[in-house]
C-alpha cells in the first residue's frame, strides 16, 4: 500500500504578488509583512516598521527637504507620527514593509 506524498511547499514570489495590484500596499495574511509595487508616489502605510526595497529604487520622502534612496536589498526605519512618501525612480519598484506587529 502507497502512502500518498506530501504537498510539496510553495514559496511566494513578493515581487510578482505586488505587481499584481500596482500602488496598492499588500497585506500577506498571518503576518505583519506588506509588499507594495510603486507606481508613482504612493500613500503611506500608517505604521511602524522597516521599508525595504526588493527590486527597482525607491525614494522615501520625508519632511525639511530630506529624502532617503533605497536599492534592493536597503532598508530605512519608518514611524507612523512622522510624514514619508515612497515613489520610484525605476520602473518595476517593488518595496517590502515589516511591521512592528500589534
């Protein structure tokens, strides 16, 4: 008698899920993790954690004039009492942000 194989486990592709539904943060379940591909500017995410650029250059705007650039595999700290605005500066910019949880 065969036993029956076990599934065989899937990784998941951040960058293609995030291309999925350009602009827009995605939200992967049982986690604090979102994936965002930058189409232009886009909203800030309303919590704290680390933004990292998985693919493409990102920019985060921050308040006074000053700005942080981010290539892959960068991360920059953010904070959800402090303005910042992600935008791309290379097509095919996909961001990841790792929230503190909560």
């Amino acid at each position: 008698m065969s036993r029956p194989r076990p599934e065989v486990p899937q990784a998941l592709h951040l960058a293609r899920l995030a291309q999925g539904t350009p602009g827009e943060w995605v939200r992967l379940p049982g986690g604090d993790l979102r994936v965002l591909h930058l189409s232009g500017k886009a909203p800030q995410a309303g919590v704290d954690g680390w933004l990292v650029c998985l693919s493409g250059e990102a920019v985060i705007d921050l308040p006074l004039n000053n700005f942080v650039r981010l290539r892959p595999g960068e991360g920059y700290r953010v904070k959800v009492g402090e303005a910042w605005v992600p935008f791309d500066t290379r097509e095919g910019t996909v961001v990841m942000l790792v929230t503190d949880g909560g």
